[in-house]
C-alpha cells in the first residue's frame, strides 16, 4: 500500500441516539466528541440515528404492510368469498 494516502484505521464509539446503546467498532471516520470507555480508554464518539438495537428488523417490532397476498386482495377488493 501506498504510504500517506489512507486514512487512520481506528477504535471508535458509535452510539444509537435513541435507545442509548454504545458499541466499540473499527472506523476511519473522524469525530471531535471522545467518550471513556469500559475499559478506561477514550475514544472517538460517534452519533447515529440507528443501530441494531433500535432497528425495526432486529427488534421484532418490524410492521408488514402489505401481508395479505395476492389473491386474498383480489377477493376482498371484490367482496368474493372462499
């Protein structure tokens, strides 16, 4: 690899604004906010608006909009009966 040209490869905080949740993750992205960490280190904080913890598909709480099928609207689209 080139030398100088890539960015630094570091341990960073992201942490899911809505829920709280904090996890340690490796990032080449850049933060002025540092929080201290478990392990008494500090690292760069990083805000994000979702997570795993906060994401629909991970938490069960997904919404299924169109769960009937096709036939099922075709019949209650025309009032037919099984």
């Amino acid at each position: 690899m080139k030398k100088g040209i890539h960015p630094e490869y570091r341990d960073v905080v992201f942490m899911d604004t809505t829920t709280g949740f904090k996890f340690v993750s490796g990032s080449t992205k850049s933060a002025k906010e540092t929080v201290e960490w478990e392990d008494g280190n500090e690292y760069p904080l990083i805000r994000v608006e979702i997570s795993s913890d906060s994401h629909p598909f991970y938490t069960g709480r997904q919404k299924f909009a169109q769960a009937d099928g096709r036939i099922d609207r075709f019949n209650k689209k025309y009032k037919l009966e099984d």
